[in-house]
C-alpha cells in the first residue's frame, strides 16, 4: 500500500506541475499515468476509443454511494468504452473495503489536496468527463452522466451538461447584518443564487441559543426546522415553490422557545395550511438488547458530529441517536425510541460501511441496542399553501 501511495503522489506532482489552474470543459486533459490503491497502472493517452469519468466520491455520502451503482451499470453496458477513475480522501483501507465488497470495476485512487487547484470543488458527488479525444467534455453532477451521454461522446459528437458551478460562499458571513445588542428580529428576504442552501445556529456569543440563520430553504425546510421533525413526518404538495432566506432572534429570556416562536413568526409571514394529523406509519423502533444497554453513561451533553454513517458525541440521549437515524435518511423513514433510557446522556461512537449491512447492525450490538421494524400511529404535519 505505501509504495501505491508513493507512485500515486509521484503522479500528482506531475499533474500539479502541469495544471496550473482550473481545468475547464473544453480544456485538453492532460497525458497522465497512476497506480490505483489495488495496484493496477493505467495510462491515460491524449486519443484513445473510451469515456474517462472520473468521480469525485466519499463512502459517507449516499448521493455518492447512487452514484457509482449508476456508474457500474453504465461500465456493464460499454465495457472497456468506459473508463472510471474515483478520487476520495477518505483513509484508503476503508476505500479498498469498499471496492471489495462492491466488487464495482473502477479505479480507486486516493485524492490529494494539490489536485484541487485543476479541479476545484466543495460538493460530492462532482463528476468529470473526458471524451475519446482527450478534452474535457463536461463538469457536471454524475446523475447527468447517463448511456445517452456515452453513446454521444463514443460516436465523437459533443454533449452540453449543466456545469456543476459552485459558490464560493462563506456561511460564517452573515447575511442579515445584526448588532449584538439586538433582542429580537425576523427578517425574511428572497434566495440567494450565490449561496448553497444551509442552516446556521449560535452556539456562542450574544446570540447563543436564540438566534438561528436559514438560507434557500423552501417553506417546508423552514417549518421543518420550526417543527424539529423530519421530512419523514410531513406530508408536503408536490411543488414547494419558491425558497427564502429567514432570520430570527429571540429575547435571551426566550431561548428556549426559539423552535416555537419561529413557528409562530412563519405562519404570519406565510400564507401556508399546517394541520396535524394522526396516521398509521412503518417505522424502526429502538429498544435494548437482551445484553442492556452497553454504552458509558455521560455526565453533561456533548455537541455532536454526524454524517451519513456515523453518529458521535460524549453525552447524547439515544433520542437523539433515534433522531439522527431518522434525519439523515439512514432509516428512510421514523424511528422510535423505546429503549427506556429516557433522558439518561451517553457516549456515543457510531459508525457503520452501508454497503456491508452486517456493519451497522453490529455497531448496534456494541451498543446493546436492538432495531426492529413495527406498524405506529403517529402525529404526522400536513402542509399547504392556501
């Protein structure tokens, strides 16, 4: 593995020396060889018969994870025409694993942070396409990337994707412009087109814990986090309009109402229907193993760190655990917590490989917890505009 390493980096030093700047469609991609973490040289020809994609990928990220079954059933179909190249930073042995277990039929090469200045990006998955003549076809988001484009590319005519841009955008800069003497705002303006869509609380300084900053969200995504639920638990129409960016601040005496008080504040500015309703829905349920519950008990909350395939934190309820289940769509649908561990805080390590689904319920097991899936009548939010 390290002499892979060795030659990867030898590569990257060449190609940093050669591209100077961001590469763009049309550029021409340059004559380039590199050893993949399972050993195998390939040399990329300036002409050649084959697409080269190469994808930009982590194994945390499911829109990644759709991505390359995509990418697999397109190199089923052209064989040798199609040639895969995926980039991750994440630690290589855990990339091996998972090209081992996927048995998908790329190349699986390490990223390097010097590659970034050829092909700048924040946002996985990213996708780049070479054509056969060695020139970059399109920058684009992978689900574009389809049999029709290959087929277009393989008979030398040109394609015209979407550029995948990215804004360049800091979210600790705030939009709304706020003295930190203020008590208390709402403030509403319309999306921004160079900022992605993001929420930003305040967990220091004057405003900690009674100001929160929702960027291009729908009104459902502003709801939803007014709610402190899941898309899992809203019945939303199918167009959800326009986006908008929200501001709120509440009195420091009120911060623990800040969830309602905005709720309250978005059902004046929005001329929206919000009922509640009792439905009968298929769910996880949490409960504890025939071992008890296994994890070391913590004595105050702990800020947690959360992707889609893991869960930390030093003091946490398994509610939140439960929530997080839910909310990064590792269910895919509601989970309920029946552990009995009520408020009781504890040191959470969670972390599972989805495409081994052993892995995740052993990382349970560590925990002495159980999962099941049951019929429950729960409270679900309906939301319309009137």
């Amino acid at each position: 593995m390290k002499n892979i390493l060795f030659s990867f980096a030898l590569f990257m030093l060449s190609l940093a020396a050669r591209a100077q700047s961001a590469l763009t469609v049309g550029d021409a991609f340059p004559d380039w060889s590199f050893v993949s973490l399972d050993g195998q040289a390939l040399t990329l020809e300036s002409s050649r018969d084959y697409v080269l994609v190469l994808e930009f990928w982590a194994s945390w990220c499911g829109p990644c994870r759709t991505s390359l079954a995509a990418l697999a059933e397109l190199k089923a179909t052209f064989g040798d025409r199609l040639v895969v190249v995926t980039l991750s930073d994440e630690d290589p042995d855990r990339q091996v694993r998972f090209a081992e277990r996927t048995g998908y039929p790329f190349h699986f090469v390490q990223w390097q942070e010097r590659w970034q200045e050829a092909f700048p990006h924040r946002i996985i998955p990213h996708a780049v396409v070479v054509n056969p003549a060695g020139r970059i076809a399109a920058i684009t988001r992978p689900e574009l990337v389809t049999a029709d484009v290959i087929e277009t590319l393989l008979s030398g005519e040109a394609v015209e994707l979407p550029l995948k841009a990215e804004a360049d955008w800091d979210p600790t800069v705030p939009i709304f412009a706020r003295d930190s003497q203020t008590i208390a705002a709402f403030a509403v303006q319309p999306a921004r087109a160079d900022a992605p869509s993001y929420t930003r609380e305040y967990h220091q300084g004057p405003f900690a814990g009674r100001r929160i900053t929702l960027v291009n969200l729908p009104v459902s995504g502003l709801y939803r986090h007014a709610l402190a639920t899941s898309i899992h638990r809203m019945e939303l129409p199918e167009d959800e309009g326009r986006s908008y960016c929200v501001d709120f601040v509440v009195a420091p005496e009120q911060s623990g109402q800040l969830n309602s008080l905005l709720l309250d504040s978005l059902r004046r500015q929005f001329d929206w229907r919000l009922d509640t309703v009792r439905l009968e829905r298929t769910m996880w349920v949490l409960s504890a193993a025939e071992t008890g519950l296994l994890l070391p008990e913590a004595a105050s909350p702990g800020a947690p760190t959360a992707n889609g395939t893991s869960y930390r934190s030093a003091g946490a309820r398994l509610a939140d655990f439960a929530a997080y289940l839910e909310e990064f769509g590792v269910a895919g649908m509601p989970v309920l917590d029946e552990t009995g561990a009520g408020d009781r805080l504890f040191q959470l390590d969670f972390s599972f490989e989805p495409e081994d689904q052993s892995t995740f319920f052993r990382a349970l097991e560590k925990m002495g917890v159980a999962v099941r899936k049951d019929t429950r009548t729960i409270v679900m939010y309906s939301l319309s505009p009137e």
